[in-house]
C-alpha cells in the first residue's frame, strides 16, 4: 500500500510539475509535430536510453554518500527484496531527480513528444522488470546493446551495495563495483541454462550447492 501511494502521489505531483512546465519545454524545441521515420525514432530513443544510463549511474553513485543516502536514498533502499509495484517507492527529491536524468537529452535533442512518449513507456518498463525479481528471456529491453536484464538491478538491493548502473552495467564492470552475488547468480544461471528464474533464494546456498560433496568418500 506504501507503494502504491508513493507511486501515484509521484506521478500526480510530477502531472502538475510537467503542465506548468510545458511552456518552457517547447521554447527547448519539444513538439507535438509530425512523427519522425522509424529509424530515427529508434536511434533517438536509444541515445536517450544510453544518456540517461549514463546520467544515472552518477546520480546514484552520489546518492550512496552520507548525508544523500541518509535522508533521500535509504529509503528506496528500505526494500531488499522488492516487487515491481516497489519502482517508485522513492523520497521524491530522488523521483525528481530520476525523471530529469531520463529527460535530459530529449530536451537538448527538441524530440517530439510522441517518442518522449514512447521513451517513457521504456523507461517505466526497465524500472518495473528491474524490481520485479523475475529474469524474463522475451524482455525487448534485451535488444538493446549491453543490457544484462531487469535482475541486474534487483541485485543492487540486496546488499545495498554494487551494481549501482540502472540497466547497462559497463560503467560498474569498469569501476569494479559488481556485487559479488550477482556475478555468483549469473554464473549459476548461464551453467544451469535457466531463462526464467525466481531470484529471492539465499546465494550462500548456491556456494554450498558448487562445493564438491564430502558423501561417499
Ligand atoms: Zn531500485
Ligand atoms: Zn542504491
């Protein structure tokens, strides 16, 4: 119930936000004119897609410090093992936050507000599969090029701690900072060929489970 609270009080503060806003963001070139050709449709889209990647990896690096994690980012951090009804369940200066890195480069772009539309229904989609606990195979975020899946991102609440990247995790392989059960996770997956897998079970077990066994000798 919390978080079906905070999602549409969110969202209902955000609806107020974007329509006094309006104005401003059509001088910076958003309009509703004529739909662009597919190709450029997906070609902005996935400049969006890796920009807000981008953006956002550095946002929650920050977010992880002191004083922000304290009083903003602990609270979405509240959740270890979430759902996907948990994808908003955020203190608002971080939904803020969240939606303008999404945002910045269909604004310095001028996008029409068809294909920012579109970016949205994506981006809610990334967020919704990254919490919801299940690896689905038939995601079509998995078209995109480096994306791990929507349980990359599960991970990063367990322990609080790496895989801080929202869904391309090259900047956290650069860095160093995937978590150590994830890479023990996708280790298992891969040798075990399972393409739709619950993830709330106990990592230690899956250690145990590798160990050569001590029966019979
Ligand atoms: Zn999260
Ligand atoms: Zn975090």
């Amino acid at each position: 119930m919390k978080s079906l609270g905070l999602l549409f009080g969110h969202n209902a503060v955000l609806l107020v936000i974007l329509t006094i806003a309006w104005p401003v963001v059509r001088l910076l070139g958003v309009h509703a004119g004529p739909m662009p050709p597919w190709w450029v449709v997906i070609l902005q889209i996935l400049i969006f897609l890796y920009v807000d990647d981008f953006l956002t990896y550095w946002a929650h690096k920050a977010l992880h410090v002191g004083w922000f994690f304290k009083k903003i980012h602990s609270i979405h951090h509240r959740v270890s093992h979430p759902s996907a009804m948990d994808n908003s369940y955020f203190h608002f200066a971080e939904f803020l936050i969240l939606m303008a890195t999404g945002q910045v480069a269909p604004l310095l772009m001028g996008a029409n507000i068809y294909v920012i539309w579109i970016w949205l229904a994506i981006r809610i989609w990334q967020s919704v599969v990254g919490h919801c606990g299940y690896a689905f195979w038939w995601d079509p975020v998995r078209l995109v090029p480096l994306y791990e899946g929507g349980d990359y991102h599960y991970f990063h609440h367990i322990d609080a701690r790496g895989n801080i990247s929202g869904i391309l995790p090259y900047l956290d392989r650069i860095w160093g900072a995937v978590a150590p059960k994830y890479a023990i996770y996708k280790g298992e997956r891969l040798g075990g060929k399972r393409r739709f897998l619950k993830l709330r079970w106990n990592p230690s077990q899956a250690v145990a489970r590798r160990q050569p066994s001590s029966r019979g000798k």
